[in-house]
C-alpha cells in the first residue's frame, strides 16, 4: 500500500529522520514508538507531505508493496501528488486548537473536502450521510451541534478523530491521538481503530507512547531512537526488557498475559528508596495524612 524508502530529514544541520525504510500493509495497525525527540511526529509529517525528505522517496501502491501480495499501480507505484495523498491519507495531530466556533458536525464535514468534485459543488448527500455515522460510531450524536470551543480537551480530540474517519482515507495516521483521553476513551478509540484495520482493511499507524495499549492493540510495532529505525516486529518480538532498557534508557519487567500479548512493568529508578507506610522521604513534597484524612473523614 505504501512504502517508504531510505528517507532522511534534517531542520537546518540537525538530522532528525536517518535512512528510514518501512512497509505499510493493508489491514495492518502499526504501532509507531520511541522516547520524546526521537522523530515520530517528524515521520508522520513527511509522509503527509507537510515536510519534504532530504534524502528517499514515499510511493503509494494500489494494493501494498512488492512482495506482500497486494496488487501493485502500473509501474510498481507511484510518489503521491498533493491531491492523492488528501485521498487516501487521514491525520489526527497532536494537538489541535480549534480557532473558529464551528459546530461539531460543521467540524466533522470538513474531512470531506478532499471528496469534492469542484470547489462549486459543495458537500452533497453522502457526505453529510457520512458525518452521521461516524457521529453514532463514536457516541456524540448528542453533542453534534455544540459548539466546539466549549469542548474539553478530550471530547475535542474525540471530535478530531470523527474528522480523520469522516474522509475514509486508506491510511489512518494517528500522532498520539488518545493522549488527552482517560483510560476508557482510549480503550474505546483504539478498538474502533483495530475494527477498522480487522473489518475495513484501513491500515492505521498510531504515533503511542504506552506500550501496553501498543501490545494490546498492534500488529507490528516500531521503535525510533535518535531518528533511527531501531526494532521492527510483533509485540512479541519487540517488548522484551533488553529492548525497553535499549531504547528508553529504563529497567522493567515484562510480562505475558494470557493470550501471550507481553505487558510492561517500568521500576522505580535506583537509588529512590521505597516509601514506608506513613513516612515520607526527607526532601518529598506532599503531606502526612491518616487514611481518614485522606479519605475526607473527620
């Protein structure tokens, strides 16, 4: 489906992408991670097109790759225009500050615009059909007329994530979008994201930073240090606590649960000590309470 090879991206003299070679295949959930700086979002960003590589190129296939028994475009692919990747690529950013008092739905619509036949011709019928059932999908029918500078920070990003669906793109591109979601949403998002990989064949690539919702959730996950592509592989394969200690600089122990999915366990850095009960260590802020003050109980 699409295939990225060899790029490399600086800001100025500073390398942030180095030699970055990886296949995405239909029906697949990619998980894409590595420590803050380490050129994620940078990624994301040179496959939309917002930045341009230094180095390698980005081609689109009509089914996936060479080699992956997806049916190639006339050629063996081709570099996507502006217009091809507006199609076939949908973007959750990281952060998102909305700046006009749209309407939630009126926000939502706006993932259609790369469907319009001519700037004359307006949304039509399917698009707004469209807005509706990503509305129900994602359960905020009822909040489809607020205006969406009164949303908290969560059900906007909820709202954003309706948008990236709204336009069907074959290529779902997530940059942390369950950051400013509590535990249930996220769980929530990332399931409607693995039935859209499972039933829809989208192919999704979530920019994450938990690595126990990436094991849960992904078929394959990759991991970035210092612009390289450090580990490629399953959950499996790739969170052992060799691998965890390599890349973010941290011990923890690792896990299977049942269906062998493996679940990380960070420690506590040396040398911090334990907290007894009832004491609190010389220097640490916080206060010295009885389980009954803590509980509100006078």
């Amino acid at each position: 489906m699409l295939s990225v090879q060899n790029i490399s991206f600086a800001y100025h003299d500073r390398l942030i992408l180095n030699d970055i070679s990886l296949s995405l295949k239909m029906g697949e959930f990619l998980g894409f991670l590595g420590p803050n700086g380490s050129g994620k979002s940078t990624f994301l960003k040179n496959l939309l097109g917002f930045l341009e590589p230094l180095r390698g190129r980005i081609v689109f296939y009509g089914g996936g790759p060479p080699g992956t028994g997806e049916p190639d475009l006339p050629e063996g692919g081709t570099v996507p225009d502006r217009i091809e990747r507006s199609r076939r690529l949908a973007f959750v950013p990281q952060n998102s500050r909305p700046v006009a008092a749209l309407s939630v739905r009126e926000l939502m619509l706006m993932g259609r615009l790369p469907h319009i036949r001519d700037r004359w011709s307006g949304y039509g019928k399917a698009d707004k059909q469209k807005v509706e059932e990503v509305l129900t999908a994602l359960g905020i029918t009822g909040m489809a007329e607020r205006n969406i500078l009164s949303l908290s920070g969560g059900e906007l990003q909820k709202v954003i994530i309706g948008r990236c669906l709204v336009q069907e793109g074959d290529i779902l591109l997530l940059d942390e979008a369950t950051s400013g979601l509590d535990l249930n949403h996220s769980i929530e998002i990332m399931e409607l994201m693995r039935k859209k990989a499972n039933g829809e064949a989208k192919t999704i690539v979530a920019v994450l930073h938990d690595l126990n919702l990436a094991s849960q959730y992904c078929d394959r996950i990759v991991l970035l240090k210092n612009g390289r592509l450090r580990y490629e592989g399953s959950p499996a394969e790739i969170l052992t606590e060799e691998v965890v200690e390599d890349i973010y600089g941290i011990k923890a122990v690792v896990k299977t649960d049942e269906y062998g999915r493996p679940f990380v366990l960070p420690r506590r850095m040396e040398g911090t000590g334990e907290i007894s009960a009832g004491k609190v260590p010389a220097g640490a802020s916080g206060f010295r309470t009885s389980p009954t003050e803590a509980a509100g109980v006078c």
